[in-house]
C-alpha cells in the first residue's frame, strides 16, 4: 500500500458492533482499517471471507493484529501510524467481575489515551455506555447528557465504562488529541451473539411466557448500523476543524433509534418474528430478585468449574425493569447524527438474519428432564403446597428454602442453567395461583354456610 494511506484502528474490532463499524469503514473507503482484538489471529465467517472484509484483507486496505489492551507495549504497537482511534473493546456486560472490567476499561483505556498522546494519534472515539448516568434504582426519561455519574453504579461494567469515559473526556487537547464518547443504547443487529440468542435460550427452556416487573418499563435500543454511524459521525465532527470540532471535542453524546419503545414489547416483537410466544404472565420484581442472588451466588462459587456466565443477575434484572430513555439532541446538534435505519426496518432486518433460530427450526426436547424426575414431576412441589395450605409450613419459608433445593437440582442433573429460573418462576406462579384459588374456594363456601 502507499506510504500515504491513511489508517485507523478499532480496538475490539471483532465485537458486534465493531464488526459493522469496520465493514462500514471500509464500505465508505475512509481508511485502511486495522482491527485490534484478543485473539491470536482474525477467524473470518464465510459471508466475512467473501464479503468486503475479506477483500480489504487479500488486499491490504485491511490489518489484523492482536493486541491485549492491558499491556502497553502491544497497544503503542498497534496504533503506530494511526490517524484516528475507535476504542471498542470491553469485557462482555454480563462478566460482573470488576477486576477484569477495570483491567480492560479503566488500565486499557489509560494505556489507549497514552499511546495516542505518544503516537501523536489526531483522534480518539471511545464506545462508552448510556449505564454510566445508571445506577439501577431510577428510572431514566428522555435523559440527557447533564445526568451525572451516580455515586453506584448498577454492575462492574457500568462503573468502570465510566471511570474509561472520564479518562478519554479528560484527555482531550492532550498533545494535539482530539476526543469524544459515543453512548449507545442497547444494541441490536445481525450478528448480536447475546440479546436475541439470550431471548432464543429462554423461549426454549420455557421463560418467554414471563415478564419481570409490570412490563409497562420504556427503553430506547439501537440498530447496530446507526452505532457504526454515529462513531463515524463523530469521528467526521472532529476531522471537520473549526468551531464544529471545537464543539464536538471532550463530550459524551447519548446514541438511540429515536424511537423509544416498551422493553417488553421489542422483546415480543422478536419473539413472535422467530415464531415464539409473546411473554404474558407478570412476575414482581421482588419476587425474581432472591432467584437472581441465588444465581449469581452460584455462578461464583461453580463458574471457575466451567457454569457459563447466567443471564438471569440481580443487575440484570434491574434493567430489565427500569425505564431508561435518552434525548440525543446533543448528537444530532454537534455531531450531525440521524438514524440511517428505522427501528422497523432494524428489527426485520434482525429477525431475518436470525432465521436459523426460529421455533420450527429447533429440535424437540425427548421426555422430561432428570430434574423434573427427580422432583416427582410436580409432586414435590404439589406436597410442598399442601404443607403451606394447612398451615405446617408458611409458604414464605417453602419458597425460600425451596429456591435453592430446585437450583441445585437442576444443576447437578442436567446442568441447564438456563432451565433453572424458569422451572422456579413457574413453580412460584403454579403455586400462588393454586393457593389463591383453594383459598378463594374456602371463602366462599363458609359464606354459603
């Protein structure tokens, strides 16, 4: 390649939304794209191999290089004769573990900004997360950019996305560099390998008929092409000099569709587009949170024995009953950002590319589990009921010692994590709902004697 190509770099550059972003680097021939990620080498799928990246690689026009951001020697390594910097890389939300959270948002991105400074890097746009303003308590309507960091954040992720973003905020003007936060909202898109696979895993185990909280909660997601646009959006606003860099330099910007929407409804919009059913029974909040401590109390104690990372969190479950929309005026003003795709057009888009997960697409389960043997097919659950009915135990105490029995079943025998919060929530439902009526029952026939 010519000695005056220009080049960029994206860190975490095999990430989902990263993904998109140098495929739309390339696409718009911006720059010569160099994507920084984890792995030893860059193993494309067949579409990627014989799409534009693939070509951009044979070519030249694109680079792979591993880079672990923890060790700076590797990042000065990877930005030497960059340009522009698209920091994206960061540990999965899910891993509630802040050592290797801070190690990756707050360590790596000092050794990011630090390189850039040294590498006299122009500038620097650095994915952060609107979970910085969260604190998992209040809801959040229509909020902007003047929101404050809370004193706690809901997760590890949150906090040290935070802690990265004060970095990169402050590092602006330093030798020359130019910076900006991009804050985008719940990302959706082909490629996601966590909100629909998630929402796939729970319809199949029996979960999607649930909805925690009073399903009523708005949030704002974002298709994964407008994220790709708006970082180049901002990038395009600090190239632009003058009073439009000036403007746009050292702040954080709010990314949305535009179109808030209930939680629960886009989660029944992909669910019914794969052939799911529609999520309709209500569980409390403050029923599913001692399910979520138990799960996560769990995790840490068989994670290092190979259970994967569990969906269902006490953090996780606060998002999924707050609010949580975002005015992006601020990004439409200063860095010019609209929409390139409408939330309609985004979830089509999805759902098609998702085709292989749809409800006839999948295998039928033979029989039922060990653990549903080994519970007596509902009759534990059935005797356990009938001991609160009569007064021998209080139901309170039944499904809080019964909580974790039923977790450990179904550990042990089927190893399904995924099953477990599903087989305890229906319980919970089956149970009040059959202890509701006897009693109603009850009522009624004293009132005819």
């Amino acid at each position: 390649m010519s000695g005056e190509e220009r080049w960029c770099v994206v860190t975490g550059g095999r990430g989902f939304a990263a993904r998109h972003l140098v495929e739309m680097l390339i696409k718009y021939d911006m720059f010569a794209v160099r994507i920084a990620d984890l792995p030893s080498k860059i193993d494309l799928q067949s579409h990627e191999e014989n799409g534009l990246l693939g070509q951009a690689l044979r070519s030249g026009r694109a680079q792979y290089v591993s880079t672990d951001l923890r060790h700076k020697a590797q990042v000065l390594k990877a930005l030497e004769g960059v340009e522009v910097v698209f920091h994206m890389a960061a540990p999965n939300s899910s891993i509630n573990n802040y050592q290797l959270q801070h190690s990756v948002n707050v360590q790596g991105t000092k050794n990011v900004i630090e390189a850039c400074t040294e590498l006299k890097v122009k500038r620097l746009i650095y994915t952060s997360s609107p979970s910085v303003v969260f604190d998992g308590i209040h809801a959040i309507f229509n909020g902007n950019e003047s929101l404050p960091y809370p004193d706690k954040h809901n997760d590890s992720y949150s906090a040290t996305k935070a802690l990265g973003e004060a970095l990169v905020v402050k590092s602006n003007g330093v030798n020359g560099l130019l910076t900006c936060c991009i804050r985008p909202s719940s990302i959706f898109g082909p490629g996601d390998g966590l909100l629909v696979p998630s929402l796939v895993a729970a319809a199949r185990a029996g979960k999607s008929k649930f909805i925690i909280g009073d399903g009523n909660n708005v949030y704002d997601f974002t298709y994964v092409e407008n994220v790709a646009h708006a970082h180049i959006c901002a990038e395009r606003a600090l190239a632009s000099g003058g009073e439009v860099a000036e403007k746009a330099a050292g702040k954080a910007y709010f990314i949305t569709n535009l179109e808030p929407i209930k939680f629960w409804e886009f989660v029944s919009l992909i669910l019914e587009g794969l052939g799911y059913q529609r999520p309709k029974i209500k569980i409390p909040a403050i029923v599913v949170m001692p399910i979520a401590h138990i799960v996560e109390w769990t995790y840490r104690l068989l994670g290092p024995y190979g259970m994967k990372v569990p969906q269902l969190t006490p953090s996780r479950v606060r998002i999924l009953t707050c609010s949580r929309s975002f005015d992006c005026s601020r990004a439409k003003d200063q860095i010019g950002y609209t929409p390139i795709v409408s939330l309609e057009d985004g979830l089509r888009k999805t759902i098609e590319s998702f085709s292989h997960l749809r409800a006839e697409c999948q295998p039928k389960k033979g029989g039922p589990s060990k653990a549903s043997v080994c519970l007596g097919r509902g009759r534990v659950v059935f005797s356990l009921l009938l001991l609160s009915f009569i007064g021998a135990l209080p139901f309170r105490t039944i499904f809080f010692i019964g909580l974790p029995l039923a977790f450990i079943a179904f550990y042990v025998y089927d190893k399904k994590e995924q099953e477990i919060d599903a087989f305890i929530l229906e319980t919970f439902s089956m149970g009040c709902k059959l202890k509701s009526g006897i009693a109603r029952k009850l009522v009624a026939s004293k009132k005819k004697e």
